[in-house]
C-alpha cells in the first residue's frame, strides 16, 4: 500500500493523519528539480518528512539528468527513504517544458536521468509513470526497460495514458503484462477505491503493491480498510473527527497565528471538495457492472440537515461554512485518527 504523490493533497499534516490510518508508505507532492537545486523555500518545505512517517519517498520532476541528481542528494540530505522520478505529470505548462508525462517519449533520456540518480544516492531511485503519451502509442514498456537498465529499484505504473486523463477507467492489464516483463517489482495505481479493488487487482496482476491516490483524499481510512480487509462505514461523527484531528495536525504545521489559519482553512476547503464525494456503500453491495469509477460523482442520497448535511454538499459554499464551523469549534480532535477506527474494531 503505497500512499500517491498527492500536489496539494499531500501536505504533511494530511500525511501524517493517513499514518495514523494505516498508510506505511507515503510520497511527497511533485518537487521541481531545478527549484530544488536552488533552494528554494517553497519547494524545500516539499521535502519534509514527518517524524512518523516510516518509509517516505521524495518525487522529483525534471528532464536534466545532473539537475535531477544533485535534487535528489538534497532529497537524501533531508531524510527520504527513496527518491521517485515523474514521468507522468500532465499539465501543459510542465510537459511544454520536456518534464513530467512529455518524458513518455524519451526512453533513453528517462535512463540517463535514473542513472545520474542512481550514481548521486544510496537510496532506491524509483519512477512512476503512465502508458504513455497516447493510448494508441503505449510506450511504458520501453520506458520501463530503460529505467531497470538505469538501475531502478521499482517501477509505478498509473494505466492510463496523458491524453487520457481520467475519462476510462485504468488499464490493470498493462499493470500485468509489465508485472511479467521486469525483474524489479511493479506498483500498480488507478482507480482503487476499495480494499476489494487493492485484492482484486493484486491478485489478478501479481503486482508488488498498489498506490492510492483519490480513494485516499476521499476516504482516508482506506488504508485501513486494506489493512483489515473489512468496510469501515463511519458515521458523520467519526468523520467529523477526522476532520478535527486533520485541523490539529494542519494546526501544528502552519502555525496558530491568523496566517496559520488562514492556511488550515483554505487546506480544509481544498480537502472537504474530495471528502464529500464519500458515500457510505459498502462495496460488496455494488456489482462489479456498476462499481462506480472513483471519478463518478454520486448524488448524495438526499438532503440531511445540519453537519451532516454540510458534509455531503459538493458545494464552495457548504465547503466554505464547514471548514469555518470546523476550525473554530473548540472541541479538540481525537489524540490519534486510529482511534476512530479502533472505536469500531472493538464495537458491539
Ligand atoms: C490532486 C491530485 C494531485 C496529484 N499530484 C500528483 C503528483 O504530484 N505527482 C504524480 O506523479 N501524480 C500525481 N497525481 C496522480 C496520482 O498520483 C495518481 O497517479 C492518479 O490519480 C491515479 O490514481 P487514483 O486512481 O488512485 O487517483 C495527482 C492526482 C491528484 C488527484
């Protein structure tokens, strides 16, 4: 079980509380090498790790093999237990620029940086990728080869391809056909939502492991519903807690100043937009036919009233009122997140 690189999701606060959820491996956002390279602030606090946080991964972006190194010994400095190399970052502005998913193309570039890497660290160099730049021309599998030839320790494959986005659903077969292929072991990620979806797919491909990424902003108990093989169907109370123990953490890291909450606030909007696409179903309910794709918004079941309702609304507005109620309400949250799900282990 592998925690994403998550931009903006990833925050360390947020981190820290899907450790407490069962997460062992976690990543940070999306580092740019070459602002690394020059320290800047911003983009050094990426490199953070949190004291719990057992195995943490440092992603890097970048084309330029000796800049990808020397990130990488800062990466390695600061405490990362691995170094990952993107390669499947889709935004104009970076792929523009030969960085991110626009690698998919570059096989023997990919190599070259993995190796420069490789040569610059003790720690395992990693790369996490996608099919492609289009469907129609998969290129992970040269890809993937170039970076074991390089020296990578293992390889993350996201089935789908730039041009994609997140339209359909991954493609799981590719996750196998590379499981077959390399000697190194493969991560597969996509559309894992469910502790079924983390067996199912395990099993089906052989995979090593599986990253999470949106199951694990929407739900962040995932990890320990994986973990335990069961659904934990929290109640609007418990997630309240959730919430509360993530406002304490986002409390510890930004600072209990007027800036520091004006920081836990907007993190608090950004994280109630995924946290309300939550529906309480547990998932051997749903057909494998109908199993809604992570991205399908269901409509909440229907209007509730109070907090409960706020949770569900899929609105700035309700977002906006509830991050408010949430980071003034004086009632602290729980010592540790395990604790809502300890609650339920040893309920009636
Ligand atoms: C908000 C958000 C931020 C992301 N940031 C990154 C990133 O910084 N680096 C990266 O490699 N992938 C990033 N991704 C892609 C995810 O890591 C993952 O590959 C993708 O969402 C598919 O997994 P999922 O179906 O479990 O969501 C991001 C995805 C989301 C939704």
């Amino acid at each position: 079980m592998v925690l994403a690189p998550l931009t903006k999701g990833g925050n360390l606060p947020y981190r820290r509380l899907l450790v407490e959820l069962g997460a062992t491996v976690t990543t940070s956002e999306m580092a740019l090498a070459y602002k690394v390279c020059k320290g800047m602030r911003g983009e050094m606090a990426l490199l953070r790790r949190a004291p719990e946080e057992q195995c943490f991964g440092v992603q890097l972006a970048g084309r330029k093999p000796a800049q990808m190194a020397r990130a990488s010994q800062i990466a390695q400095e600061r405490g990362a237990s691995f170094v990952d190399v993107n390669l499947g970052c889709p935004i104009d502005l970076f792929c523009r620029r030969g960085i991110g998913a626009a690698l998919m193309t570059r096989a023997r570039r990919v190599g070259e940086i993995v190796a420069a890497m490789r040569e610059a660290v003790d720690i395992p160099v990693t790369v996490k990728m996608r099919l492609g730049w289009d469907e129609e021309k998969p290129t992970f599998t040269s890809v993937a080869e170039a970076a074991v030839e390089a020296g990578a320790s293992a390889i993350t494959l996201h089935g789908r391809s730039r041009k994609q986005r997140y339209k359909r659903a991954a493609n799981w077969d590719a996750v196998a056909q590379l499981v077959q292929s390399l000697p190194i072991p493969v991560i597969g990620n996509g559309d894992i939502l469910t502790w079924r979806d983390a067996v199912e797919k395990r099993e089906r491909t052989g995979c090593a492991g599986v990253m999470v990424a949106r199951g694990a902003l929407i739900k962040p108990w995932i990890f320990s519903e994986i973990q335990h093989r069961r659904d934990f169907l929290l109640t609007p109370s418990d997630r309240l807690a959730l919430l509360r123990r993530y406002r304490d953490l986002a409390r510890e890291h930004f600072g209990d100043d007027d800036h520091g909450h004006q920081r836990v606030h907007e993190f608090l909007m950004w994280h109630l937009e995924f946290f309300a696409r939550y529906r309480p179903v547990p998932s051997d309910t749903i057909s494998p036919d109908e199993h809604p794709l992570i991205q399908t918004r269901m409509a909440p079941p229907e209007a509730l009233p109070g907090i409960e309702g706020l949770l569900l609304r899929d609105d700035e507005e309700a977002r906006r009122e509830l991050a408010t109620q949430i980071l003034t309400d004086p009632t602290p949250g729980p010592a540790s997140a395990a604790d809502v799900i300890s609650a339920i282990l040893s309920g009636p």
